[in-house]
C-alpha cells in the first residue's frame, strides 16, 4: 500500500510539527516530500527557504526517518510536478476552489488573496496523483483536500476518457493531538508560540516556564484542561497521567513543579535527538544528498504517471506504439 505526505518549510520545527506530522511519517513507511513550491505562498525570501529546507530535513534525520525503507524529496526537485498541475487546473471547477475551507481562513488570517494561494489545492492534488497512491495521511483540518483531489482526478480522467488516476483515500489521524502554544493558542511559527525541540537547554526553560497559566495558589485545585498539563500530558502514560491529575485537583500542586517535571521531559526525549542533529549538521553534502537520491527514487515511481497523463491529453510528442 503506497502513502504519501508532504510538509512545509518553515523553519526549525517545533511540537506541533513533531506530533501532528514527523512522528508519523518517522514511523510510516511512505513517500514524504519537502514542499518548497507550497511554501511560496507565505515565505518570500530565496534564502530563507532554502535555509528551512535544509533545516527541515535535519530535523527529520534526527527524528530517525529511515531514508532506506522510505523516500524524503525535495518538491522542487521534480518540476514536472508544476507541470502536471497545470494540466489538472485546467479541468478544476473554480467552484471547487472558492469553497475550499483554508484558502478562506488564510484569506481571513490577513495572507494576501493571490493566486498561489487560491490553487494551492491544485498543486496538492499533483503531489498526490502523480503518485497514484493508496492512502494520504492528513489531519481532519486537511480531509478537504484530499477529497478536492478525488474531485480533481475524476474530472480528467472522465474529460479525456482513460483512468490515468486512481482516486486516494485519506486516511486521517483521530489520534493526532491539536498541540497548544505556550499562550495557549494552538503552536505555530506565525503566532511565536512555539516550543522548539532543538532549541538550547537554557532556551527551551525559558520557555517552558514561560507558559501562561491562572493565578491560583499552590494549594489550591487546579485545572487540568490549562495548557501546561495538555504539553505535560504529550510526554506521559496513562497511569501518569491520572496520578498527576488527581494530584492536581486535590490542591497542593504547584505550576512550577510540573513546567520543571515538563522541561525534563522534553530534555530526556529530543536531547539525543538533538545531538543527531548537531553531528548530521556538521557534515556538509548531508542533506543535499539524501534530497538527491530521494528525487532520483520518487522520479522513478512518478514518471509512468506523468507520461500516461500527457498522452491523455495530448501534450507533447506522441507515445511510440
């Protein structure tokens, strides 16, 4: 069963990116892509997307994404890409795009109301079926898409009369926590409420304690649903997790105790991961590398795809017989 995923770049990643996509995709076998043209929408410097690229691929590395059993590419770097999309936006209903929920949201959110962001779901839909692949992993947030995908394909291959895509399923993660920044907002770059996995020691207890919690009095109950608990509860089991709460809706239980208890945590679980991260870094031509052979790999599985598509529609030279 083939699945497919992509992230954007935009800088080191934090929990929210952690729980809500690298952890998956470290443990599921699959094809992932750095999606370097979405990012286009919202970040405007060559630099700096380059720089989050990089950046975003270290991360992954460190997490321990397995570039043997899986495929990590570069979005880029099969331009071929862009040109699927073209061929799929000229079959997309603009009726289907106008409803697209993030497109509104984002438009809402104070992003300008460009074009790139408008067809963003038509250049989803080709990292997807240029890949034919069973199962898309999202969110609940991104199930639209992928049924705008569904909608798409449908679309050419009934408009030239051959089965050139097979219709994804989504395949959603109920499971996936909505992780709170430390304003207790959920976490993202664009509000600067992050907790970065990799930042410092000295940086991250800043942090941490650093996160907004009521006035109440140690001894009096406390309100497990704060943030500070919600963070604290990514890192614990079961049992943990109701012996603390218990505690703290006895009274006695201080915030301090469990940002400190919660800063540990963190330490414990990305300390290793970071000190992968600052060995990889230190060899240059490490993530150019498996960028490189990650493009050369996904090439293969998606240029059938490509081909059969322009000779649907009849874009180019004609296939040899």
């Amino acid at each position: 069963m083939r699945s497919l995923s992509g992230i954007q770049p935009s800088g080191e990643a934090h929990l929210g990116n952690y729980f809500g996509a690298i952890r998956q995709h470290v443990e599921i076998e699959g094809i992932y892509f750095v999606a370097d043209y979405h990012s286009m929408t919202t970040v405007r410097s060559a630099e700096a997307r380059r720089a989050h690229v990089e950046e975003l691929v270290l991360d992954y590395l460190a997490c321990g994404f397995d570039t043997e059993t899986s495929i990590l590419y570069r979005q880029s770097d099969l331009p071929e890409t862009a040109e699927l999309a073209w061929m799929l936006t000229t079959v997309t209903p603009m009726g289907l795009l106008q409803r697209a929920t993030s497109y509104k949201d984002k438009v809402a959110a104070g992003f300008p109301a460009d074009h790139g962001l408008f067809a963003y779901p038509v250049l989803q839909a080709a990292d997807i079926l240029q890949f034919n692949p069973d199962i898309v992993p999202v969110g609940q947030d991104q199930k639209q898409h992928v049924e705008m995908t569904r909608d798409i394909a449908t679309k050419f291959n009934q408009t030239y009369g051959r089965e050139v895509f097979q219709l994804p399923e989504p395949q959603i993660h109920e499971d996936v926590a909505i992780v709170p920044g430390v304003d207790g907002q959920k976490m993202s770059k664009s509000y600067g409420n992050t907790l970065r996995m990799f930042w410092p020691e000295k940086k991250l207890k800043k942090a941490v304690m650093g996160i907004v919690t009521d006035s109440s009095p140690v001894e009096a109950p406390k309100d497990t649903g704060q943030t500070v608990f919600q963070l604290w509860s990514l890192f614990a089991t079961k049992t943990e997790r109701e012996d603390m709460f218990a505690r703290a809706k006895a009274g006695g239980l201080g915030y301090g105790d469990i940002k400190k208890d919660l800063l540990q945590r963190l330490l414990d679980v990305f300390g290793p991961m970071r000190t992968r991260r600052e060995e990889l870094a230190s060899r240059p031509d490490t993530v150019q590398d498996v960028l490189r052979t990650g493009a050369a790999r996904a090439r293969v599985l998606a240029e059938p795809i490509w081909a059969a598509a322009r000779e649907a529609a009849g874009v180019g030279a004609p296939t040899r017989r």
